[in-house]
C-alpha cells in the first residue's frame, strides 16, 4: 500500500507545483515566466525522485509504468494499481488548484498549439527522449540513484523549456487527466495519454536495439 500512496503524493506534487505554476504565472501576468514554469516541472520532478525513488520507483506516469512493463521491469498486475493511483493524485491536485483559482478556466490543462497530427508526433519524441533517459539511468523499474533524479529532471526541464508553448511538453497522461477532467477540456486528452504511451514504448524498443539482449529484464 505504501508504494501505492508514493505514487499518488509524488503524482500530486508534481501536477500541483507544475500546473500550479502555469495556473500563477497567468494570475499573476507572467510573473512567473516560461522558463520558470519548465524549471518547476523539472526540479519538482528531480526532488521526488529522491523523496520517493526507493519507495515506489518515482513513476508518476502511466506511460512510465506502462514501458517499464514492456521492458519487462515491472509486474503487469501492478500496473492498474499505479496508474489508478497516479490518476488519482492529478486531480485531487487539480481540484485544489480550482479551489484556489475558481476563476482559471483551464488549470494547467496541456492543449495543443499547431496542427493536432503535429502535437501527437512532438509528443511522441519528448516522451521517447524522456524514457530514452529513465531507462538507462534507472535501476530495474526504480527511477533511483545519485545521478538519476538530475538526469531525469534536466530531460523534464529542457523539453518542457522548447516544447511547452507548442504542445504543453505533458510526456505524462496523468499530469494531462487531472486539469483535463476538472477544467472540463477533454477534446483533446486522447492525444496526451496516447503520445505519450507510444514514445514510452518506442524508447524500450530503442534500449533493446542499442544495449544487449538482457538489457530489458528486472536487475538490469
């Protein structure tokens, strides 16, 4: 149960801060910036990694576990239970942020800025790049050691920094359920749960192609 709760606490402070700083930003009339915004969702990330990496792993993404899954890393009959649990901690967070923002009409919500076809291939890239990155540095399904929670929150940072403003740089389906649900902006959700899951694969099957043959099995 204890890693079940991890995974929605780390999947809460990680919508709350980033959405939160998306939601400030526009209240406060750019105070907070766009690089401010991508280094919140960077740090917070790196900072529970180590908070929270030898407890559950620090997934706090569907796709996340989902791959991990496929690398045969992590158990399938896990993965309900993270997901429903990372699902879960977005919009409770959500729900707060509309508490405290009731006149915020989309709460962090990712929304795409170009063509939709353009944004699912973007975001399948970012998320490819970021899983590229956790599957190396991680230690079989857990998001843990001294350098991991740098790389990874620098892979958050960086693509969160060029692609924000064109995608929303989400690589996470349940940071984009949360605000998606409670804003009430669902047209397009079903871009940002699938993008995001095919990168995620994508970036295993990478692993399997560039590292040896066991390179995707528990211990790794």
């Amino acid at each position: 149960m204890k890693k079940y709760i991890a995974e929605l606490i780390g999947t809460f402070t990680l919508v709350f801060c980033g959405c939160g700083a998306i939601v400030t930003n526009e209240f406060s009339q750019g105070t907070v910036t766009h690089s401010g915004i991508a280094l919140t969702f960077g740090l917070v990330i790196m900072s529970l990694i180590y908070a929270l990496g030898d407890i559950s792993g620090a997934h706090f993404n569907p796709a996340v576990t989902i791959a991990f899954t496929y690398a045969k890393k992590f158990p399938l009959k896990e993965v309900p239970k993270y997901i429903l649990a990372q699902c879960i901690g977005a919009i409770i967070a959500a729900v707060l942020l509309l508490l405290l923002f009731p006149e915020n009409e989309f709460l962090g919500t990712t929304l795409p800025q170009i063509d939709v076809w353009r944004v699912f291939l973007f975001e399948v890239i970012l998320t490819f790049f970021l899983m590229m990155v956790i599957i190396n540095v991680s230690t079989g399904s857990k998001e843990s050691g001294i350098m991991a929670g740098i790389a990874i929150g620098g892979v958050v940072w960086f693509e969160a920094q060029f692609a924000g403003p064109i995608t929303g740089a989400s690589m996470n389906p349940a940071r984009s359920i949360g605000p998606a649900l409670v804003s009430g902006h669902l047209e397009y959700l079903w871009l940002y749960i699938l993008a995001p899951i095919v990168g995620a694969i994508l970036a295993v099957m990478s692993c399997k192609l560039i590292k040896d043959d066991q390179c995707c099995q528990e211990g790794c």
